[in-house]
C-alpha cells in the first residue's frame, strides 16, 4: 500500500472532525500532512527542546576518534555489493549523539579507542586507522567474541568495548530508511490487519482455529457504525 | 502576592484531565454544567501535525526512540513526564521504593496507557467476603454495570463475550485475529492448562460514531492516535464534550495546591499555580471534582488544612493517603526457535497491544496467596527501535555456536532471530493495607512551594507468592511453546522479579470509599463524607484493585458520580 494514498484516505476519512473541532477547515494544513509528511521531530516539551539543542552544541569525538570510529564500524557493516555500509547509515554520528544523550558510554568508547590504538601501535608500530584491514581484523578477532555464560561485569574490558560500540552501530544502522529497507519491516503505515498469511502459517506449522476467528472482526463491515442487541451481541 | 481571583463562578470545578477527570467533563457539561478543568500540563491534541509523533521514523529522532527523563517509555511516547519530573519531587520513608509516574499534559496518562480495559467483576467488589483480606466495596457489580455498558458503547472496547464468572461480558467491538507468536501463546498456555481469550482494548476496530476514525493497525496507541482510534481523555471525552456546545473553560499549565473553603467549611472553589507566570490563582466553584490521580488528589486534600478541616479536607477519619495499592508486576520473555527465520512479506504491526490474553484462571483457595493476575503478551516483528540488534546474536548459544563477531554475518543472524522472542507479563491483585500511604512531607516542597508526598510502601508476603506464582507459569508456558526462557529465572532475593509498587501504574484507594465516615473518605457516590460539595473521581475512592486494570472502573464510576452530582444539584442538595 502506498503510504501517502493511504495517508491521505485516512485524513480525509476520519481526522477531519478533528481539525474542525479546532476551527481549521481541513484545507491547508490537511493538505500538507498529506502531501509531504514532514521529517520533524515533533511534540516537543521546552525542555527537552533545550536539551536537543545542548546536546546538539556539544562535540564529544574529536577528529582522530570519529575516523577511528568509522573505520571500525565499516568492519563491523561492511559495504558491499548488496549491502550499505555503517558510515552510509552515519552510524558515527548516532554514536556520537547517544554518547552525549548517556554520558556513561563516554569513558568506555574513548578509552577503547585509545585501547585500540595502544594494542596496533604495540603489534604494528601504527595506529589502528593506519593499520591494513587484515591488521585491523587480527585485532577484533580477539576482542569481537563473547561468552554468554560469564556475567557482562565479568569480561574483559575491550570485549565489552566492541560488544558497545557492535550493539550501537546495529541499532544505529537497522534504525535508519537503509536499514530499515534491508531488515524487511513492512509496518509503520497504515494497514488492515487480517491475519497471518496462509504461507506463513504452514512455513510455522500453526493454523488459526474456526471458532476464535469467527468471533474476530469482519473487516469488510469496519466502516459500518456498531450497534448491539440488548445483550451486548454485535448486529452490524 | 496578592492572589488573583477569577470572578466567574462555576458549577463544577475539576481538577485534572485524565480518564477521571475527562468522563466529568463530559458528562457535567453535557447536562448544562459551566465547568473549569484545571490541568496540571499543557494542551495536548494528537491531531495536530505538530504535536503528532504517530507513523515517525526511528531515524526522527536523534536518539532512535532511546527512552529519556522526560519520556521513560522512549523518545515517541505521547505522555510526556514520567518518574522523575524536574522541579516535583517526592519522597520515601523507610527504605520504601515507590515509584510515582505522572504525565502533566491534557488528557493525562490516557495518553500512553495500553488500553487494557477490563471491568471488574462480582467478587472483586466483594472479595472480602470470599477470602477474609481488605474490604468490601460498599457498591456491588449490579450497581456499576450500567456504567460499564454506557462506557463501552461511548468510548468503544473490542474483546469478546465469554460468559466467565469474574470478568464480565459486555458491548464489544469485534477483536482482531491474533498475530503469529499469539497463536504460539494460545499453544503454550493451553498446554499449561492457562485458558487464552481474545484481549479486551479501547481501540475502535470498527466505526462507532462519525466522530472517531476507524484503527489503522500501526501498533502505536502509545504515541497517541491522529484519528482518534484509540481512547484518551482528551479525544474521546474533553474534545467531544467542548463541540458538543459544552461550556468548558479550559486552564492548562495550572498546578492546583488546595480546595479553598468558607466558614462553615464548605468548599469554594480550588487555589492552582499558573505555571506561566508562576503566580497564584483561585477559582470559584460551587463543587469540585478532584481527578489529579489518586495520590495527587490525596495530596491536595492533606493540603487543603484550615480551621475546619484541620487535619487536610476530609480528612477527619485519618485515611487519606492511606490503603495506597498497585498492582502487582513480573515478567519474563523467552526465545521461540520455531519463530526463526520469519518471512518479513506482511506488516504484523497490528493494535497498539496484543490480541489475546488469559484472564486470571487460578484458584486462589489451593494457593499460597489470596488474589489473581491476569497475563499480556508481546512480540513480533516490530519497528526497529533504539536497542534492536543489541547482542543480535546472543541466541547462538542454544545452538553452540560462537556469540558477537562482525561482518555480514551479523547481518543474517539479526534476520535469522527477528521476531523470535515472546515476552509475557503478570498484572495481578495485591491487598489494600493501611499500613502503605502517602502523606505529606513537611521537609519538602515543589518548585511552586507546595509540599510534596511521602511514600510509605512495602509487598507483603502474599504479592510475593504470587510473583513467584507467575514466573513459575511463564517458565512453563515458554517452554510448552518449544521456547528457552531468557536471563535467569527471578528468585526469592529478586521477590522473584516483583516490580517496585508504583512500577505498574495502577496506585489506587488513597481516598477509599465506605458507608462508615469513620473508616473511609468518601461515601459510595465519592463524596466526601465531610464536605459534601467535593468528588474524587479518578482511582483514589477504589476499596481494592481488582487484577484488571483500573481505567474502565474509573469511568464507570466516575461517570456514575458524575450523574449524581448533576442530580444532587438539580434537587439543591448541594
């Protein structure tokens, strides 16, 4: 379904009472809901307003960190034929963002940078940006592996430094219009729900029994206003 | 300061905006009553462009939707507030942990509840009798069924008739079919001998009026719906009752400190902040109708103190505050591994909230604790959001093969895993004590100089049962569904994973209601039993809080309350 198509019929269907209520005929603003839903971040309160813009004002990375950090995020998404890569998502600048947001990330992220480059200057005599890929790669291999059984208090700090730095740059990355494309989740629009499709109920081995779905609703009959006999059944 | 007085005098006066507070709205000025809402936060409409943040994007907003002060439940919540709001503190006594959520803003929390609505039944208005704890209701199911039905058929609530003894039928709207990982909770939970039923939420799956849009099935009644699908105070209530030629005099931004009275203590309107101008203000009405919340109306009447009433309004018998409950909380999710490797063809978004649930089913007589829990579920394929594809591949360990990593197989196990995970939670009962309160804190004030709540709160050994209860039937129905139960299992040094009281946000009974004025604050109408020109409509008159959830009871009653404040004046009793 396209979602603009869809938009607009709902906001002609049904939020127009709304708009009245308010005096406005459901002209121009309706129309510019419609035709371009706008990228803003909405529905803010003054103070977080105050605290977007502080945290906006304020630089945490410096230069060498933000391309140490791209560099180690492009390894963590690499790009490719098929795939976008971390930096074409900023995830850095995500990273960036919530280090400020959740100042408890900052200690962990620019230690473990300056870990990073403390363990390629010692094995490689460069820093890790300077590093081939293959050095880079012999790094992480030590660092990039977890065992679930021990406490994350418990690991070792670099390993729970990568463990930061992959956890962001996945949410930084999926959360994203590329992301979100390449993970497949189709919602976030509007839709009629009517149940799982035929396919995937076999791929799972479950099927809807006809006793629940005969008390679910008749979408056909959504739009037509409820009405109940005296004892509470739906005759609409 | 000279406090500035408005000349007007109302018929009704009420305070907050909520589900309470929102159902007196309508119904006083649908009867042709001049009323004041004074609400505590600013105005709030989700039709709005600028106040909707219902179909963003995650990458709208710089922190993905990561939940902040302001928004504890993430960055799109529509209720702004939370635990921890700057400048309003609250306090606790005796190492107690009681969490407090607000939402300051039109239409209150209604703005992010889930829209579990659920009537109480029978012998939740009598459990008394049945097991000896608390107390009865002084009104019974008979007397607030009518409510219920008016409720369903104003603001629309799908589910499903089923003829149980303790959780009531009534005027549905058609339910929609459950999602892929309900159908393997129906499994599960049958395999428990857990009974599933079609979930009972205020959302309009088909149209009930010309008003209100028809549900859209985006999953985000959170944030507020723009056609007004789902209920909230201010959509459903406020707004309607303003176009329907209603005289409503809104006053948002305005933080009330006390009921004012006369002479003969008779209350005479309310004392608010404008939080604008930070300068005090009083309005005059002939009765007030207290909505802030349970605990904020208790607040205001023990600050309410004067000659008459010297020990706060209504206050005589010493209970206000007192009796203060939650509901109960554990949880537990778990990893489905028939749910890997999902085709991602179709949008599963559905309501905002699940399709089915299991209503309590226990029988507490054989069992170490006196009161029920009902279960929700959750999962599926959600809108990434800030925390996705953190330890995206953690669930190797079940299969033995290596955690973490990087490169392009992070990206196929993300794929391989989304959507497995099936998370349950338990809302149960807990015992209404004298013994947990709130009260006044002489040591601490507000940044508009009034005294803030103490809390006092601790679970008893019978909520503690039944957390244990509830982790013990998640584990089985989680592994019944072919799942591994994720993290460990919430033992006895956790109160087996017992939330903090307050946690739920369902505090209810602050300002219990009771025949005798001795033992209670206000009579079965919600009057109070000193002052008979004051109301508490939100769940501070509740005896006990049933394992529902308590909106649907708070507009009944409330409406039912309402009723009679229209009758008592019409007949000049008040």
């Amino acid at each position: 379904m396209d979602r603009r198509k869809s938009l607009k019929s709902i906001v002609l269907g049904s939020v127009a009472g709304g708009l009245a209520l308010h005096g406005c005929k459901p002209s121009a603003e309706t129309e510019e809901l419609v035709e371009s839903p706008k990228m803003t971040y909405p529905g803010r309160v003054p103070l977080e307003e105050e605290l977007i813009a502080e945290l906006q004002e304020e630089e945490f990375l410096n230069p060498h960190e933000v391309a140490t950090l791209t560099i180690l995020c492009d390894l963590i998404l690499p790009g490719s034929e098929q795939f976008k890569a971390a930096s074409d998502a900023d995830v850095v600048g995500f990273i960036e963002f919530m280090a400020k947001d959740n100042p408890r990330y900052q200690p962990d992220l620019r230690g473990g940078l300056m870990w990073l480059d403390h363990k390629c200057n010692t094995e490689f005599a460069k820093e890790f940006k300077d590093c081939t890929v293959e050095q880079q790669k012999s790094i992480l291999d030590t660092i990039a592996f977890y065992d679930p059984e021990v406490p994350g208090n418990e690991r070792p700090f670099e390993v729970n430094f990568f463990s930061l730095v992959r956890n962001l740059t996945m949410t930084g990355f999926y959360t994203t219009k590329i992301g979100i494309e390449e993970i497949g989740y189709k919602g976030n629009m509007p839709n009629v729900w009517d149940g799982v499709p035929e396919d995937v109920l076999a791929q799972h081995g479950v099927a809807y029994e006809e006793e629940w779905l005969a008390k679910c609703v008749d979408q056909s009959k959504r739009g037509v206003i409820a009405e109940w006999d005296e004892n509470g059944n739906l005759i609409t | 300061m000279q406090i500035i007085e408005n000349s007007t005098v109302y018929d009704a006066i009420i305070v907050g905006s909520g589900a309470g507070g929102g159902m007196a709205t309508k119904v006083l000025s649908e009867a042709g009553l001049k009323v004041a809402v004074v609400e505590a936060g600013p105005f709030f409409d989700p039709a709005l462009p600028e106040h909707q943040t219902q179909l963003k994007w995650p990458y709208e907003s710089p922190r993905r939707g990561a939940s902040t002060r302001f928004r504890p439940f993430g960055d799109f919540d529509a209720a702004y507030g939370g635990w921890d709001i700057e400048g309003e503190p609250y306090t606790q006594k005796d190492g107690s942990q009681f969490e407090w959520f607000r939402s300051r803003m039109l239409g209150g929390r209604t703005n992010h509840w889930g829209r579990i609505s659920l009537r109480f039944g029978p012998k939740d208005f009598k459990h008394k009798d049945i097991d000896g704890h608390g107390d009865n209701w002084p009104i019974s199911y008979e007397d607030i069924k009518p409510y219920y039905d008016k409720v369903d058929k104003l603001i629309g609530v799908f589910g499903t008739n089923e003829g149980l003894p303790n959780d009531p039928d009534g005027f549905f709207l058609p339910p929609p079919k459950p999602r892929l990982h309900e159908l393997f909770y129906i499994k599960g939970a049958r395999k428990t001998n857990v009974p599933v039923y079609p979930a009972r939420l205020s959302m309009l799956t088909k149209k009930l009026n010309d008003y209100r849009g028809v549900c859209f099935y985006c999953g985000q009644c959170n944030r507020a719906c723009q056609v007004y699908a789902d209920f909230s105070a201010g959509t459903c209530l406020i707004f309607p009752a303003q176009k329907n030629g209603g005289q409503v005099d809104l006053f948002v931004n305005c933080m009330v400190r006390e009921v004012t009275t006369d002479a003969e203590g008779k209350a005479t309107g309310v004392s608010y902040i404008n939080k604008e101008d930070r300068k005090e203000y009083k309005l005059k009405g002939k009765v007030v109708v207290l909505g802030a919340s349970a605990c904020s109306s208790a607040r205001i009447l023990l600050n309410s103190k004067s000659k008459q009433h010297p020990n706060g309004l209504g206050n005589s018998s010493d209970v206000v505050g007192k009796y203060l409950h939650d509901s109960t909380g554990a949880d537990r999710a778990g990893f489905i591994p028939d749910l890997m490797n999902r085709k991602v063809s179709y949008n599963e978004d559905g309501v905002g909230g699940m399709h089915v649930y299991s209503p309590w089913w226990g029988d507490n007589s054989k069992l170490d604790f006196p009161r029920g829990y009902h279960i929700e579920v959750w999962g599926g394929m959600g809108m990434p959001s800030y925390g996705f594809g953190f330890n995206a591949n953690e669930f190797n360990k079940f299969f033995g093969t290596k955690v973490g990593g990087y490169g392009d197989v992070l990206r196929s196990d993300a794929k391989k895993y989304y959507g497995a995970v099936v998370g349950m939670a338990g809302r149960g009962e807990s015992i209404a004590r004298k013994e947990n309160y709130c009260e006044i804190d002489p040591t601490t004030v507000d940044e508009f100089g009034i005294p803030v709540l103490r809390f006092h709160y601790k679970w008893s050994q019978y909520e503690i049962n039944q957390a244990k209860h509830m982790q013990d039937t998640f584990e089985e129905i989680l592994i019944n569904m072919g799942g591994e139960p994720l993290g460990k299992k919430p033992g006895k040094e956790t109160n087996y994973g017992l939330h903090n009281p307050g946690n739920i946000i369902h505090e209810v009974g602050t300002t219990r209601m009771g025949d005798d004025p001795k033992t209670s604050v206000t009579n079965k109408y919600q009057q109070l039993h000193d002052v008979d020109n004051v109301f508490i409509v939100d769940a501070g008159p509740f005896v006990s809080q049933a394992d529902k959830n308590c909106t649907w009871t708070i507009l009944a009653l409330s409406m039912r309350a309402s009723e009679y404040i229209v009758d008592q004046l019409k007949q000049q009793n008040i």
